[in-house]
C-alpha cells in the first residue's frame, strides 16, 4: 500500500515529499515511539492525535485517520536508522526541533519514560540532526507541560518559535 512512499523515502536521491507524504512520513515516526515500549495505549494513540491536530490544523476524525494509516506505514517501514535518515532530508533543520517535541510528548503520553523509548529517543535525536542537549530540553519543556498542565501552547509546543513547513499549522 505504501510502497511508493517507501521507494521516494529510501531513494539515493530523495526529491523533497508532497505534503501528504510529509505527514504521513512524519506521523509514522511518532508512532514509532509510541510503539517502542511494546504498550501502544491509548494515551499515546490520542497524544499523536493531538499532535496532529495541532500541527496540522486537523479535526479529530482526520487525526484519527492519518495516524490510522502511519500505523500501517510504521509497520512497513524499514528499520529506524534508514526511516528516520530520510526523514530528515524531509524537514527543514528549523522543524527538526519541533519535531523532537512532539515525539516525546508521545513518549511521555502514558506518564512514564520507559528506557526502550529513552533509548529510541536518542537514536532519533541525532540522525534527524538534533543534539542530544537540544533533545533534553526538548524533554523538559513536555515535562514541564505535563506536570504543571498546558500552557496555552497545545501538543507541540512553540520549541523553536513556533512551527514552519511539514510541522507547521495549517495556513502556513
């Protein structure tokens, strides 16, 4: 079903993603780190939801759908070095840590930090160009939201100064 995507994903020379691709791509690899535990709960599949809502200025039935479909694609995808590489030759650096963000908060959906997602955490962080002490903060400021309840700021948060190009909101 995905096959196609897969190709331009792994190809020697990726052309940049149409934006429904760029979605898609994106939002399998947040259920990657939701799946990474081995507990892909409810409170990760909505967390994705919000995120996608958020990002994208979806309703919650196109959310829904969307994730629905990167679940298939998180399963056929290949292993998590090559699938994150090219995602990131998808996102614009300055997304990057937007998109940091928004993984763990699907990470720390279910109030835990498990050390598989920990350890995804940092495969990801650096192959999508990230550092790790960026990724930390990253880690922090979803805490902090999560803890002390949001800010006003949504799923996402405004990391970075708010999101731009395949993680912007919708408009943009």
């Amino acid at each position: 079903m995905f096959e196609s995507l897969l190709r331009r994903l792994l190809a020697p020379e990726p052309d940049r993603l149409p934006e429904p691709d760029s979605r898609l791509a994106l939002a399998a690899l947040l259920v990657r780190v939701g799946r990474a535990d081995g507990h892909y709960s409810a409170p990760e599949t909505e967390r994705i939801d919000a995120v996608l809502r958020c990002r994208y200025g979806l309703d919650a039935a196109a959310a829904a759908a969307l994730r629905r479909e990167a679940e298939i694609l998180e399963e056929e995808a290949p292993d998590t070095v090559r699938f994150t590489r090219a995602v990131k030759e998808h996102v614009a650096y300055e997304d990057r840590l937007g998109v940091i963000e928004a993984l763990w908060e699907v990470a720390l959906a279910d109030g835990r930090r498990d050390a598989e997602e920990d350890g995804l955490m940092r495969l990801v962080a650096p192959l999508l160009g990230v550092e790790d002490v960026d990724s930390g903060l990253a880690r922090q400021r979803v805490e902090a939201r999560l803890d002390g309840g949001a800010s006003g700021e949504g799923p996402g948060g405004a990391a970075g100064g708010g999101p731009t190009g395949p993680w912007g909101r919708a408009g943009r």
